[in-house]
C-alpha cells in the first residue's frame, strides 16, 4: 500500500476526478466550445441541441482523460469528432431526404440570409465582417473548416495539428493560403458597389 502524506488531500475517486476534470475543462474553455460549435451549425436551435451533445461526449471522455495531452487538446479533440459527426450525420439526412445540396443555391440562400438580416441585425461594420468570415468558413471542407475555427481559437499550428492529426508544417501552409483567400475575398467584397 502506497504512503500517503497526511498533509496532502486524499487522491480523488475516479467519478470525481471526472467531474473536476469537467468542471476546469468547461470553466477554461467553455467559452472556446461554444464558439467552435458556430462553425458546426448555423441553426440556433440545432447548435444548441449539439452543444449539449459536446457536453455528454466531454463528460464521458474524460473519464479516460489520462493527460497524455493538454486539457485544451484533449477538449478540442472532442469537439471536432462531435462536430464532425454532425456534419455526417446532417449530409447523410440530406441524401436520405433526397435533397441535393448544390452549392450555387446554398450559397444563394446565404447570401439572402445575410442580407435579409442586414442593418437591423448587424449595427456595425466589424459584425458584418465576422458573419462574411463564418459565410466563407462554412463554405470550407470539413479539415479546412476545422482548422480555420481552431485558428480563430487562438491555437498554433502545433496545437492544431495534435488535434487533427495534421503535421504542423501542412497546418500552417493550409492557414497561410485560406487567409491568403479570404483576404481577397474581404477585399473583393468592400470594393464592390
């Protein structure tokens, strides 16, 4: 049996140190979550809904949580494979539905949605710049998405990369060009009549 020093707490049982490790997990980045799931899903009601999926996933991961990586890792891991799924799940109910999704019309639709919103929604031009940034995000595949999101995270290449399981170098090349892109697109976008 191991000594245990009187002086230091007693070790946690493994249900709460799951909860603890929930509750700093969701007080760090909680916030973080939130904002990456805006990424997943535009629909409030359906954003909400798989928030809450994210919530059950973390809970249940980390119980297995060993800390073979950071906190942040680990959270952001768990939320691109609850992400990830959902866009599977959502372009599979699409197909079932018989829905085709052609990009023209979904962009069409954006584009009216934005619009549609317009000065009533959006009072300052710094708003209206982060919905284009989310429209265009959107418009990414699924690794290029992510990694965009996690960027606007905060996180490096490194950091994504460990997520994702991308190699650093293809992160930061994969970074450089989509803002390349978008900067074009921005500007493109405030020249126009």
């Amino acid at each position: 049996m191991k000594n245990h020093n009187p002086e230091s707490p007693p070790p946690l049982a493994s249900a709460e140190l799951q909860a603890e490790r929930y509750r700093q997990a969701l007080a760090l980045h909680g916030a973080e979550l939130a904002r990456f799931m805006v990424g997943y899903e535009r629909d409030e009601a359906k954003r909400q809904e798989l928030n809450q999926e994210l919530q059950l996933a973390l809970w249940q991961s980390l119980a297995a949580f060993q800390g073979g990586c950071s906190l942040r890792t680990w959270v952001y891991r768990v939320a691109h494979n609850v992400g990830a799924s959902h866009v599977q799940a959502s372009l599979r109910r699409f197909e079932r539905q018989g829905l085709c999704l052609d990009l023209e019309q979904l962009q069409e639709a954006e584009s009216q949605m934005l619009s549609d919103q317009g000065a009533a929604v959006h009072s300052t031009e710094r708003r209206l710049d982060l919905d284009r940034i989310l429209a265009w995000i959107h418009r990414l595949r699924m690794p290029d998405r992510e990694v965009m999101l996690l960027y606007l995270e905060g996180l490096d290449a490194a950091a994504i990369g460990e997520v994702t399981g991308l190699n650093a170098r293809h992160v930061a090349t994969k970074i450089h060009r989509i803002k390349a892109l978008f900067a074009a697109k921005h500007q493109a976008g405030r020249t126009a009549p």
